[in-house]
C-alpha cells in the first residue's frame, strides 16, 4: 500500500505505527532491521507495544526525530512513522 500511494481504508483495528526509511531507491527499511529500537529505548524510554510497533502517533514521530539524527547512525534517508491496521476482521468471506 506504502509503494502503490494507497490511503488507509476505513475499518479495522490499529496496532500500532512503524517507523520506516524511504531512500529513493529501495523499497522502505524498518527501525527494527538495525536495532534502532535499543537507541530510541536508551534516548526516549518509548518500546514497543505487543505488536512490535509504537503505541500512538505522538511516540512514534519522537522515534523517527530520534533515529533522524546524526548521531544515532540509521540509515539514511526519510523516516516516517506508518500506522499499521489489521483488516482482518473487516474482510467479508464468501463462500
């Protein structure tokens, strides 16, 4: 849906928000792939919730501003918080 420019479709429960690394050229990178989440724990106190993913929108641009800095050394790039809904129980089945 990232790569297609898809919005959220209406329904579904939220799990959470991934930060996520846009370059330009690779499809995106998640925080975890790098253990960015021990710094953004270590700088912020923010973990993850049961999900793997942050809780509210609020934490989850604090985690992207935190990992955006030179300092923490991510990945380059744009990092963006992406909220995750599971749609599952929106999904109708027919037979």
């Amino acid at each position: 849906m990232i790569l297609a420019g898809n919005p959220v479709a209406d329904g579904g429960v939220s799990l959470g928000f991934e930060p996520l690394v846009f370059d330009g050229s690779t499809p995106p990178c998640s925080w975890l792939c790098n253990h960015l989440e021990v710094s953004v724990h270590r700088d912020l106190g923010i973990v993850p919730n049961r999900h793997g993913l942050i809780g509210t929108y609020d934490e989850a641009r604090r985690c992207t501003d935190c990992i955006s800095r030179d300092d923490v050394g991510a990945e380059p790039g744009l990092w963006l918080p992406w909220l995750v809904v599971d749609r599952s129980a929106c999904v109708a089945v027919s037979r």
